[in-house]
C-alpha cells in the first residue's frame, strides 16, 4: 500500500511591534508577570479596542514579499469561546476579510525548490498564559501575553513530508526575521506551528482525514511530531480503522502525539464582525510608505553583493541570509574598505568567533564602526591581514578600539623596505646552509626564511615586501 | 427550539437553566425566535449590511507604549489571586 | 429653600449668587434621597462627594457645571466608586478607572452623588430586572419609572438631583423620561464616547441625559459629547455648543409624521396630546408632512437580533476569572463558569443571551444577524429620506403612560413592543429626545422628536421653543397637577 502525506501548516508569527494589537501596553518578552496588562487587555468591563498601525504595517510588508493580495479594507471578528487566558471570552481575528490574501513562498529540499501557496494570512490577538504546574489542584494565569499581535500564516495543504515542512517553516522564518516583522525566537514562542496532517492512497484525489497537532515550537519537534503522526495514521488506516479528526499535542519526551481533551460539544465559535472595531482602511499612500520602506529580500542582496561588490558567491548567501550580519555588513563596508576582505573576515575569522560563544553579531564587542576601522587599517598597510586577526581576537574580549590595540601593542606594519632588507640579510647570513640548500633548488626553504624573517619581526613585516625583497636577495 | 438546542445554546453561553425555569425560558425563547423570524420575509438582496450608521473607519494608533502596570490593582480586586497570578481550578490540556 | 425640582439653570444661579453653597446642595440632595421611596439609587458617594462641594465653596473648582451635584446611571466605571451595571456579577465590583462620559462631566466641575438604579446591564423597559430591586415611578410608586435607565429618571423626576447621566440602546432614556415627565437627550451614535460605558450592544449604545428641561440637556451634553482617541467608534467632528442655536426661530420648518407609526389604537389621552403638541408647533410657524418609512416596522425584530447577538459576546467576560462574582464550591474550572454566571445574571439577561448566542450560532448568522444588519441598512435609508423631505420626526415617546410594577413581566415580547417608538433611531444612530407633553390616567407621557445625523441643536431648538410655550416640563410629583 502506497501512501502519500498532505500537510498544510498554520504559523502565528508574534509581530515584533512595541505595543499589543489592541492596546498599548509593551510586547516585551519575559517581564515580571501580569505587569504588562492594560485596561483593554484584562477585557474589564467599558474597555475598547483600538488598532495598532505598526501591526498592519508588518502584516502588509510580509504579503508583498510573499507576492500575495493586499485588502486595503479588512475587517475585524469575533470567535467566542471560554477560557481562563481569553479575558473577553472571545478572540478578536480576521476571519471573513483578511489583510493578507493569496501569495507563496519558494522552499529548498535537497536541492529541489518547490512552490508551496499561502491561502491567507490575518491579524489576530495573541491569549494570555495558562501555567498548570504551579499548584498541584489550581492553574494560575498569567496575561502579559494577552492582546499580543500573531501574524497567523496558513499554507495551503501543498506539503508532502515532514522534511517540506521544516524547509517551509526555515524558509518562513528567515523571511519574517529577515523583514522585522517578527523576532523569530522560536524558543520564546514568537513563531508557532499547526500542522494539519493527513495521509491518503497514492493516486486518491480526495483528502484523507486530517488531524491537527498544536503549538509546536522547534523545527526539530516539527519534523518529529509529523513523522510519529504520518506513521500513526498509516497504521491506523492498515488496520482498517478510521482516523478520528481531532486536535493532538507532541509530547517531546515520549515523541508521540496524543489527543487534547475533547470537548462535550464542539466548539461553535459564532464569528461576527466585531462591533467596537470598524473597517480598517490602508490608503493607497499608506501602502506607498509601506512599499518604501521594504527592506531589500536575502536574494537580492546576496545578488547584489556578488556583481556590485564582487563577493565570492558562498559568502554573499551566508552574510545575506542573516539580517544581523547584512547590516553590519553593509555598515562596516565603505569606499575605504575591501568588501571582499570584509566578507572574508565576517564569515571565517568572525563566523568561528560568533559559533564559538553561541551569540549573534550585534552581541559581541565588535562593532560595525571598529570592523571598519580594522578593514581599512589592513587596506592602507598599517597591518597585515595575519596581524589583523590577532587584532581581531583582542577586540572581541575587550571590546577595545582597533586604533588603540595596534598602537598600544606596537602592532604597526613594517615598511620600510630597508629595515627588512637589513633583517632579510641578517637571517641569510645567519643560515648559510639552507641558503645553500636553497639554491641547491630546495624551493620550500623560501618559507622558512620568510617565517624566520616574521619571527624576527613578531609577523609585523610587510609580507609582500618580505617576499620581494628575500626573492631578490635569494636570487 | 427543542431541548437540545436549549442544552446546546447554553453550555455555549456557560448557563444552566433552573429546572423550574427551563420550559419558561425555552417557551419564551421560541416565541422571540418566531417574532424576529419576521425579518426572513423580507427582500435583501444587493443591501450591504450596517456595520457602522455613519459609515467610518477605524482609526490607527501609533505604536508607543502608553500603559500602567497596574498588577497590584487588577489582583487585588480578582476573585482569587497569588502575589502574580488569577487563579482558577486546575486546566488539563 | 428647597432645591428639589430646580433646575440645572437655577441651581447655576443661586451658587454664582452664593444663595447658597454647593456644601448645602449636597447635604440636602442627600436628605432627599434618604427619604426618597423610589429605589433610584444604588450607591451613594456621600464623602467625596461633600468634599468635592467644599472645593467649590473655598473656590478650588471651576467649570459650566460646578458644584452642582449630578447622579450618575450605574452603567459607568466611576473610579474607585462600585459600579454594578444592575447585576449581582458586578456587585461588588469597583472599577480602577474613570468612564470618558464620567471624566467629563467632573472636569466640568460637576460632582457625583451616587450611581443610579438601573435594568440589568440595560436589558429592560421598566428597571424591574435590577437585582437591586425595582425603581418606582415618584408620580405612582406603584408603577415602573420606565427603562433601563429608570433609576437616573425617577431621580431628577423626584427632584433628587436635576440632572442625571443615562444611556440608550433602544430607547433606554426617552422612554423613562417620557414616563416620569422629565426631558431625557440621546446623541448622535458616536457623539459620546463609549470608553467605560459597560457595553450592552455596542453598536447600539450611546449615553446621554436627564434633565428638567431642553436647555439644561444641551449645556449637559456640551460637556457628554466629545471625541474620545480610546473609542474607535467615536466621531471626530468638531465639538458643538448645543445651546448656542437652541432659540432659533421655527418658522417654516418642517416636521415629519410616520405614516407607518399608526397611533390610533393608543389611548385617547396619547392621541390628544399628540394632536395638541402639533398645534403648538403649527403656532410657532412650522408645518406637518407626511413621511413614510416603510421599512420602520422592521424595527422591534431587528433590534432583537442584533442587540441580544451583541450583548451575549459583550457578556461573555464575565466569568468569574478577572473580577466581579465567582461562585463557591466549584469543582472545576466549567463549574466555575456555569455556576459563576448563571447565579451572577438576572432571568432577562439570560434570555437575551441565549437569543445572542442561537443567532449567532454556526449555520444561523446569515439567516438572522446578517439579515439583521441589512434590514438595519434599510431602515437608516428610510431616515436618510424622510431627512430629505423634513426637519424633524415626531411621535409619541412610548405608547402608553407607565404601567403598574410586575404586569408586564410574564411575556418578554410585550415589554419589547414598549420601545416601538423609539428603537429606529438607535437601529439608525440619529439623534433622538423626549420631553413632557401631558398626561394619560394622571401619569405623563412624553413626545418624541428625531433628528438628523449630528443635528442634535436642531431637535434641541424645537423642544426648547416647545417648553418656552407650555408648562409641561415644569409639573412633578408634588404640583398635584397631572391633567
């Protein structure tokens, strides 16, 4: 028996606005409990909501970069339902007219692209948060989550494995970190995943039965929870049961899912526009703003990079694909500094360094504005690039300024062509049997007199001057 | 509007009926049911429903943080509280 | 001195003319009310209150309305002061902030004596579903002052205070005020901000006021009226002075009668009022037109779609979890609910929040609350028309004069039919008052002028030069005069 896999996936990406959706209380993650709680978020009685501008803006900037339709009137509704983190009783989402409509987005498996379409994505508030395990018969809530703007993105059941599915979910997350449309941090619960999953017989036009699994936050989770699901309902269906539609966990310590308690009655969310909101209209020159401010999308850059300033392609990928390290990329680099060696330097010498203590760039010492003093220091000869990474070491402990390490530690490169000559002659002088050996035709030797040549003056000769000048002597 | 719907539409409101007011209520309900049932004789096609009478739009804030912590207020006054929480009885997922 | 059934005006006068203090006024006010039998307040705000009016006195406030005390409907968050809405949910219940329309009036210099009785959570026509117990009418204690906002009503009605906040839905103020004789103004949807008024259904709620006379409703909703940043629904035209065109002449206006508000199966007292309130304005130079608004028969159904539809989401946050009431010995967090609100809400709030959730339950939006909204449509292009044709719209207020405590409280849909008159202009959002034209069986009726969007100056004009031409608005309980 033959089976295939249709899964479409349902991201809440939280928007990285500073205020909530609906209120101004702040977004930031990890604050004390229940200390970012407004009037409107506790839904107290008299309360209204009113829109955040910014909230559209991302919303809108993460369509046009998916190609989707954007409805410059959306609506807002209400999906009524109870529960202790839902402080209203009732959700306010964009169920009949969403900002977003249509689009797609390209993934890469193995080397093959594939399209998967996007069915829409709307502008919901986020709920509070229930914590269970904090009394052994009492659950607490905690709402400082309440009233935060998701982004919830449905694909379109276009998926075909687990593996589809991580490549989307990596492909959405480099694409909304990469607009400042949301953080990414998956670990914080920013960017959330549903997937719906179901299987049917090779060749079956129609859908099998599709069970839902919730709130899965690791791509590592992502691709475990579906496999353990596919391989559920495979058996299931061999068996010749039938799979039950239903809402599933992933339990990561076991890795299976299991079903969430089902209700009595199912859930009749009676949507209805919601009456303290009205039509929410984008101008068309507010949408002309929001075109103009749309940052440049990793491939472009990465295009840019490689005919304008001439990168080797790998690295032109890898600095474009981070937001952090394009930027400060982009601000190190000026008409006085090598892009190549820029490049070179942030994703060798910098990329070890980053990996290393587990941060990202604008976390370390090194700033954009010392990077390129020290590109420019190597440009203009003052150091040589070997130098350069010693120099490069140093700032990343102390932060200190590149100018005041090479002063301080007398880093400066040697010119002077005469004071390396005399160095040069010292060395020969000083090992008349390689020298000997050497023209014996022992070319290797050449790079132990130059690594004596550096010794001698702790790497801070001119290297190309070394080589000239010991290649003249030599000769 | 039989039993059920009654049972049904209140578990969704979070109601229960007292048994002696139950076959009031669901004799009312049905009554109110069939006077606005009124409104399905009439002839709505191409009317655009109302969702506002001055037909305007939402206004849009700006995205600045503009809010007290009031959590020593909003636990005080709840029904059951700790130093940081609402509590309620225990939620199984 | 006695300052019961003074009005706003005259209270403004003796204060600026210190006949006496404000300190005084608000003793007496609640002198007054302590002897009053009419149930009309639920809470009294006696300390800062009296505090407040020793500001005025020493000089520390000003403003149109200072140290004049006021009652505020129970229905607005008044900061540290509870504020119940009606229900035993909210029964204790002390709200952290200020409603807009509170907020206002304060600044103003006005001060708050106490929240007034009310329908639970707006739900009614008679205040007979507070769970603080029935309002009484002060012309008959046995009879209904009117609803919901029957406690702010029967309070100026009394001569309690002269002016007094309500809110209206589907009539929630013109029909008390017309039933307890007194003047009673609802805005422009829109006109007043909705920010901490406890919302029934929003897109049908607006707040207003009670006074004594046309005049006083306008300096009242001077200050009521406001653009509001906290309200997406509230309109950003520039504020209005109500009173500043309140004497205009009426000559050659036009006013427009209902052909489909049949009142001839009223009683003969409403229909001889009605008539004689004509001849008044015939006199003072404006004429009658017919208008027909075919689709206001609409009205009463459509309304109980979309309001109970509304007000069973709107209710939904109270559950026992944040605030307001929660039950004992629950098992879990279910009980919690169910038993939480079905003790915490009255029978008529449960009924309409069942309707609200039928309504809207899957498979039925389309049949009603769609259909509801666009029969609200319909009905809004009836106005626009008619406005078109006409000044003003005039009807009797509520059909009959007020009827006893407890008759009408068996079948829901007769106390519906008491907002007939009254629920389009809601279902609309056009402006709307009521104020006193006679009596039927020694009790008052009011008359009812509608206006056009944002023409509440113009509505306020016609009932001003009505009341400066009768004495109507000038008897209470005490005159001994109600023929």
């Amino acid at each position: 028996m033959s089976w295939e896999t249709v899964i479409g996936l349902e991201v809440h990406a939280q928007l990285s606005t500073n205020t909530k959706l609906f209120s101004s209380a702040s977004t930031k993650f990890g604050s004390e409990p229940n200390t970012q709680v407004d009037l409107v978020d506790l839904g107290l009685p008299g309360v209204l909501p009113v829109v955040n501008k910014d909230a559209f803006k991302k919303a809108i900037t993460f369509g046009l970069a998916i190609n989707a339709d954007i409805n410059q009137e959306s609506t807002f509704d209400r999906k009524n339902y109870f529960y202790p983190d839902l402080p209203k009783g009732y959700q306010i989402t964009q169920m009949t007219l969403p900002i977003v409509e249509g689009g797609s987005i390209e993934i890469n498996v193995d080397g093959n692209i594939k399209t998967i379409n996007i069915t829409r994505a709307h502008l919901e508030e986020d709920a509070g948060k229930s914590i269970h395990d904090a009394y052994p018969d009492k659950s607490v809530i905690d709402l400082n989550r309440a009233g935060t703007p998701l982004l919830e993105i449905v694909s379109e059941p276009e998926i075909s494995s687990a593996k589809e599915a991580v490549s989307y979910m990596k492909a959405l997350h480099q694409l909304v970190t990469f607009l400042d449309v949301c953080d990414g941090d998956m670990s914080q619960g920013s960017l959330r995943c549903d997937a719906n999953v179901s299987i049917r017989k090779v060749g079956d036009s129609e859908l099998g039965t599709r069970t839902e699994i919730k709130n899965i936050n690791s791509f590592k989770f992502i691709e475990k929870a579906i496999n353990f699901e596919i391989k559920r309902q495979i058996k299931v269906l061999e068996n010749g049961d039938k799979v039950i539609q239903e809402t599933r966990l992933y339990d990561s310590l076991k890795d299976e899912t299991r079903p969430m308690r089902s209700k009595e009655f199912a859930n009749d969310y009676r949507y209805f526009p919601d009456p303290d909101l009205l039509p929410v209209i984008i101008s068309d020159d507010e949408m002309d703003e929001i075109k103009d401010s749309f940052p440049e999308l990793p491939n472009d850059k990465s295009k840019r990079y490689i005919s304008e300033l001439k990168i080797d392609e790998n690295e032109a990928q890898i600095i474009s694909s981070s937001r952090e390290l394009s930027i400060f990329f982009e601000l190190a680099v000026d008409s006085e500094s090598d892009p190549k060696l820029a490049a070179n330097l942030l994703v060798g010498e910098i990329g070890s360094l980053l990996n290393k203590d587990n941060i990202k760039i604008n976390e370390s010492n090194l700033s954009s504005d010392n990077f390129n003093t020290l590109l420019k220091r190597i440009s203009d000869g003052t150091i040589s690039k070997k130098i350069a990474k010693t120099v490069l070491a140093d700032i990343w402990d102390s932060g200190k300024d590149a100018d005041e390490i090479i002063k301080n530690q007398g880093l400066v490169q040697i010119q002077d062509e005469s004071i390396i000559q005399d160095i040069a002659q010292k060395i020969l002088e000083a090992n008349p049997d390689q020298v000997a050996a050497f023209k014996a035709g022992k070319d290797k030797l050449f790079g132990f007199f130059v690594g004596q040549v550096m010794k001698e003056t702790q790497g801070k000769a001119n290297p190309k001057s070394v080589n000239d000048i010991l290649k003249k002597l030599l000769s | 509007m039989d039993n059920k719907t009654v049972e049904t539409i209140s578990y969704l409101a979070r109601l229960k009926l007292d048994k002696d007011k139950k076959d009031k209520i669901t004799k009312d309900l049905e009554n109110i049911i069939n006077f606005v049932d009124e409104l399905q004789d009439i002839n709505t096609d191409d009317v655009t429903p109302l969702a506002n009478p001055l037909e305007k739009t939402a206004p849009k804030r700006k995205d600045f943080v503009n809010s007290k912590d009031r959590k020593e207020v909003f636990l005080e006054n709840s029904p059951q509280s700790d130093q940081d929480y609402f509590i309620v009885p225990k939620v199984v997922e | 001195m006695s300052i019961k059934y003074k009005t706003l005006s005259e209270l403004k006068e003796l204060l600026e003319k210190k006949d006496i203090s404000s300190f005084e006024l608000v003793e007496e006010t609640f002198k007054n009310i302590s002897s009053s039998k009419t149930n009309s307040f639920i809470t009294l705000n006696e300390e800062v209150a009296l505090t407040k009016a020793k500001e005025f006195d020493q000089g520390e406030c000003e403003g149109d309305l200072a140290g004049l005390p006021i009652a505020q409907k129970d229905l607005f968050c008044t900061k540290n002061l509870r504020t119940t809405c009606g229900s035993r949910i909210l029964e204790n219940f002390i709200p952290p902030y200020n409603a807009t329309v509170v907020e206002n009036l304060s600044k103003a210099g006005s001060i708050c004596v106490g929240k007034t009785n009310m329908d639970e959570f707006a739900m009614g026509s008679s205040n007979e579903t507070s769970y603080f117990g029935a309002v009484k009418n002060p012309w008959d204690l046995e009879r209904v002052p009117g609803g919901s906002s029957g406690g702010s009503a029967a309070a100026v009605a009394e001569g309690l205070v002269c002016a007094a906040t309500g809110t209206d839905t589907g009539g929630s103020i013109r029909q008390p005020a017309a039933l307890c004789g007194i003047t009673g103004i609802k805005p422009t949807y829109g006109r007043a901000s909705r920010w901490g008024m406890i919302a029934f259904a929003s897109s049908l709620d607006q707040a207003g006021a009670f006074a004594r006379n046309a005049e006083d409703c306008a300096l009242l909703l001077n200050h009521i009226c406001s653009h509001d940043e906290k309200d997406s629904t509230s309109l950003s035209n520039d504020k209005e002075n109500y009173l500043e065109n309140i004497n205009n002449d009426l000559k050659g206006k036009k006013i427009g009668i209902v052909k489909e508000f049949d009142i001839s199966n009223l009683s003969k007292e409403v229909q001889d009022s009605f008539e004689q309130s004509k001849k008044i304005f015939e006199s003072l130079g404006a004429n009658f037109v017919e208008v027909s608004m075919p689709n206001i028969k609409l009205s009463v159904p459509t309304y109980y779609v979309v309001a109970p539809a509304e007000c069973s989401s709107n209710l939904s946050r109270f559950d026992g979890v944040k605030y307001g009431y929660r039950a004992e010995n629950v098992n879990d967090l279910e009980d919690l609910y169910i038993k939480s609100r079905s003790e915490g809400f009255g029978d008529e709030v449960k009924r309409r929040i069942l309707i609200g959730t039928y309504v809207l339950s899957a498979g039925f939006y389309d049949a009603y609350y769609k259909k509801a909204q666009q029969s609200r449509r319909m009905i809004k292009n009836d106005f626009v028309k008619a406005f078109s044709e006409v000044d003003v719209i005039m009807s009797p207020s509520s059909p009959s004069s007020a009827f006893k405590i407890g008759s009408k409280t068996e079948d829901p849909i007769e106390m519906y039919l008491e907002d007939l008159f009254t629920i389009s202009s809601n279902l609309a959002g056009v402006p709307a008052m009521s104020i006193p034209h006679g009596f039927s069986k020694n009790l008052p009726i009011g008359l009812q002028l509608i206006g056009n969007y944002l023409e509440e100056s113009e509505i306020l004009n016609f009932a001003h030069q009505y009341q400066k031409n009768t004495d109507w608005h000038i008897r209470n309980p005490d005159s001994g005069d109600n023929s």
